[in-house]
C-alpha cells in the first residue's frame, strides 16, 4: 500500500495551484509573454515547454526582454498575485469611471441618479448633513409678450417679464452657497457656460407671486448685466450628461430661479427656483447620503 504522505505528494503535484507556482514566462520586449514550465538556449534560439499546450517550442533569443524574464521568474507566484491584484484594481477603476460619468458623486457617500432618468437637484446640507433635493421645473405665465412658453426680448424692445404664480419656491437651500446638478432631456447644449443661468427672483408680497426681474429689453447685452443674473459658474460634471451650476461666492437670503437661455434672446419661462433660508424645515422627501 502507498503511505499516506506519498498520496499527498502526488496530489500537491497534480494541484493547479501547485503547477502555476512552477510556471514561469518568457517575456517578449513588445511586453506579450510565454507560459513556460522550462526553457533551454540553443543558438540564436530559445527551445521552452509551453505550460498552455505541453509541447516544446522554440523562439527567436532576441525577442526575449531577459531584464523583465528573470526579474519575474525569480519570484513567479508572487508576481503572478501582484498581477492579478493590478487587473483586478484596474478593472475597478475603469468601472468607478464609467459610474461617475453616469451617477456622479457630490459627497461622502451621496450620488446622482442615474443620468437615464435626469432631473434637476439642489446639493444642500441640513444640519451638517449633505442632502440632495429634487426640483421641479416651475411654469410661469408670461407679461407683455405673446408666446406661452417662450420669452423672446429682442433689442430695443419694451420690457417683458415671467411671473411665478406663489410667493415662495418649495425647494429652499439652508446654505448660501447652493451647488444644482441638471440632466434635462433633449438638452444638447452648445456652450453650456451660457446656456444656463441662475436670477434674483423679485417677491410681490400684494400679488402673492414672484415675478423675475432680471429678464429686460436687453436681456443678452452687457448692459447692466449683473443686476440681472447672478454671476455663476457652469461645467460639465465627468465628461457625463450632468451640467453643475453654482454661485461664485456666496448669495443672500431670497427667491432665486435657474434659468435655460434657448438663445441670447430667448429665455425658457418653465424655470426651476428656489430659495435660499438658513431657518427653512428639511426639504420633502430628500435623496441622504447611502451608509
């Protein structure tokens, strides 16, 4: 009868485990390689046992990189470990890249929705917590125009307003500086620097609306231009479908809109507003920060 440790031996010798510790590799200087279990130099050639189809082949000596065959052949399992490691992480990466591109992170452990669905989100923080808020887009009925859903200004005409029909946005930003996350369908910006835009909303406490102010007779000129929109910034967020919006520096208390300019002078009056109160309850139903 064979003794136990003998059986053993054979196993460990017949384990996959145990072969792959014994495979080397021939590396080729264009960085492809050969799976080896041995090689001979014979000549100008190299004659090896390929460990993939357990013949003996042969190959030019000159294709070899020997600095990189015997750095690896040296320690073949260890390598072999670290290479996988290095595929597996850069696997990773390459699907934490795409992620981004279609759900954006905006803070520890927060995300987008997924840019299929789209939408339009106030990054805000309630109580030190960052929390994203979804709003709406807001019609509003146009005065001193004619077209419904589209505000045109053309130079040198009469000034033409888009009021809101409440007195107050729904959606309030408890920070001053209030960061917007858009996705908007059927959106294919050709600068998105200018396509979208943040305004100070004017309350009418006697009417109960709020009428935007900002948009004048001269609404794409340069004239008095920082009375009508609040200076912002506008990027792309990943190379993705998401559009970032925010002040440059901090902005006071009040009614506020972010606004899509259509043309220089054009202004779409479905706009989405917000407020902007410290002392406001949490906002409905917000999107928290995943454990």
């Amino acid at each position: 009868m064979r003794p136990l440790a003998s059986i053993a031996a054979l196993l460990l010798l017949l384990s996959p485990g145990f072969a792959q510790s014994h495979t080397k590799r021939l590396i080729l200087k264009d960085g492809s390689y050969q799976s080896i279990t041995e090689y001979q130099i014979q000549g100008d050639n190299v004659h090896y046992r390929s460990a993939e189809r357990y013949q003996w082949e042969d190959i030019p000596k000159n294709l070899i990189d020997w600095e990189a065959t015997d750095k690896y052949n040296a320690n073949p399992v260890k390598n072999d470990r670290s290479r996988e490691q290095r595929d597996v992480q850069e696997a990773n990466d390459v699907e934490t890249a795409k992620s981004e591109e279609v759900a954006p992170t905006v803070a520890q452990n927060l995300r987008l929705p997924d840019s299929t669905f789209g939408g339009v989100y106030l990054l805000d923080k309630w109580h030190g917590r960052p929390e994203l808020a979804e709003i709406v887009q807001n019609g509003a009925e146009l005065t001193g125009g004619s077209h419904k859903n589209v505000l045109h200004v053309a130079l040198g005409s009469q000034r033409k307003v888009i009021e809101l029909t409440d007195a107050h946005a729904r959606v309030q930003s408890h920070v001053t500086m209030p960061v917007f996350y858009l996705c908007v369908e059927g959106s294919n910006p050709v600068n998105v620097a200018t396509q979208y835009r943040i305004v100070r909303v004017q309350p009418n406490e006697a009417r109960h609306t709020r009428t935007i102010a900002t948009v004048d007779t001269k609404i794409s000129g340069k004239t008095n231009e920082s009375q009508k929109f609040v200076p912002s910034s506008v990027a792309k967020v990943n190379r993705g479908a998401w559009i970032k919006v925010m002040p440059n520096q901090p902005i006071e208390p009040g009614e506020y809109a972010v606004v899509e300019m259509l043309s220089d002078t054009e202004v779409n009056s479905y706009v989405w507003d917000f407020g902007v109160n410290p002392s406001a309850p949490e906002n409905p139903n917000p999107k928290l920060p995943t454990p």
